[in-house]
C-alpha cells in the first residue's frame, strides 16, 4: 500500500511538472514563483476534474515497465520447453499462459485456449508450468515437463485435467494416457533439467508480478486472470499491430 501510494504520488507530480513544461513551451517561460504556481494550480484542477488522465497514464507507465521486464526474459518466456506449446510453430504472435493443474479456472481456459487456435492461424501458445496451489501440483508440473521433454505434453496435459484434482491416481492415470512409463518419469522428474525449467518459471512468474493462475504474457501485457475469447482475441489482436 505505501509503495502504492508513492508510485501515485511521483506519478502525480510528475504529470503536474509536465503540465507546466507544456504551458511553458506554449506560452514562454515561467517568470517567477507566482506564475509557476499558478500554472501548477491550473493543472491541478484539471486532474481533479480529470482524474482518468492519472489512470491512463499510470497505465502507460505500468506497461512499459512490464514490458521492459518482459524483454529481459523474452527467450525464457516465449521459448516452450520441449513440446509445450501448440499452434503455428512460425506464428507471428506468442502468447504464453502459466497455469497450475489444481487450478479450475486453467481447466476452464482449455477449450477457450482451443476456439482462440482455431480461429486464429498465425497464433502460437506456450504453455509454462507453475506450481503455486498445493505440493500435489508441483509434483504434476515435474511430470508435465517430464512428458513436454518426451514429446507427450498435450496428451498428459489433457488427461491430467480431464482427471480432476491431482493426485497419485489422476497422476498415474495422465502417466498412462500419455503413453509413458511411470518409473522413467519420476526418475526424470528428479533431474536438474527438470528443477532448472520450473525454478526459472518460477522466478520469472514473481519478476512479472503474476498474481493468480492463469497469467498470460501477451505482447508486452501481462494479465494475471481467467480471460473469455473475445478479450483474448482482442489483446492477440492488439499485440500484432504492435509487432
């Protein structure tokens, strides 16, 4: 809340000095202490009057920074681990969900994520694990990279959902749906390999300040919510005019 507020307070004195810059460049320079408080006055009221042009701009400002960090992991975030991904592999828009399999809104998001691919053949979507709900859903995200790894990642992903909430029996179930050996996928879950991917998603998950699964990074927009297609659409949209 304090660091909130901060952020809102320089946000405001900053619109407030550019205000006057703008006033300045318009009407020549300010003389003296009276005018330059006069002209801050003015702003002042007007912001009152319009406090949208605050949110707008501390909108803006919230992006670019988003997408700053973003660009500071961008292979991280848009490059799948092994076959999680699906869509065009060449699209000319990635759009990344983080989800955890205990998660019911990410089970909801499945045949959204299925309607947006189909009407959209430039789309690719990357699917990262992040296991934030239970023990029982990391365990599901080592084995879901496990079998990306194996080239099965869909087929578990789907099962796994399709099984309800984890547990050793849906676990086993996904195993098997998949067509992968159960002893092979937890000796590869324990692997480094393995650890490193999650720990990175991890990491990245708290840098871009996700709040909730799903979280979507989409262009330079990060979105931590449960999205109906035409919001998604509209966002794949917007973040192709800005390619």
């Amino acid at each position: 809340m304090k660091a909130g507020l901060l952020a809102a307070v320089a946000l405001g004195g900053g619109v407030l000095g550019a205000g006057a810059v703008h006033v300045a460049s318009r009407y020549g320079p300010l003389k003296g202490g009276v005018e330059r408080v006069q002209t801050e006055r003015i702003v002042r009221d007007y912001l009152i009057s319009h406090p949208e042009v605050l949110v707008e701009a501390s909108s803006a400002l919230r992006r670019r920074e988003t997408g700053k960090a973003i660009d500071a992991d961008r292979a991280a975030i848009v490059e799948p681990f092994g076959n999680a991904w699906a869509g065009n592999p060449k699209g000319d828009v990635t759009i990344v969900e983080y989800f955890d399999y205990n998660c019911g809104y990410c089970r909801a998001t499945l045949p959204v994520v299925d309607a947006l691919l189909g009407s959209d053949s430039g789309l690719r979507i990357v699917y990262r694990d992040w296991p934030i709900l239970s023990a029982e859903s990391a365990t599901a995200a080592r084995y879901s990279l496990v079998a990306a790894d194996m080239g099965k990642f869909r087929e578990f992903h789907e099962a796994l959902y399709a099984g309800g909430p984890v547990s050793d029996t849906t676990l086993a179930a996904a195993i098997a749906a998949a067509g992968l050996d159960m002893a092979k996928v937890k000796a590869a879950a324990a692997s480094p390999r393995i650890e490193a991917e999650l720990s990175r998603n991890l990491d990245i998950a708290k840098k871009l300040g996700m709040s909730g699964t799903p979280s979507w990074v989409i262009g330079d927009d990060v979105i931590s919510s449960a999205l109906p297609l035409e919001e998604l659409k509209r966002l794949v949209a917007e973040a192709r005019t800005k390619r």
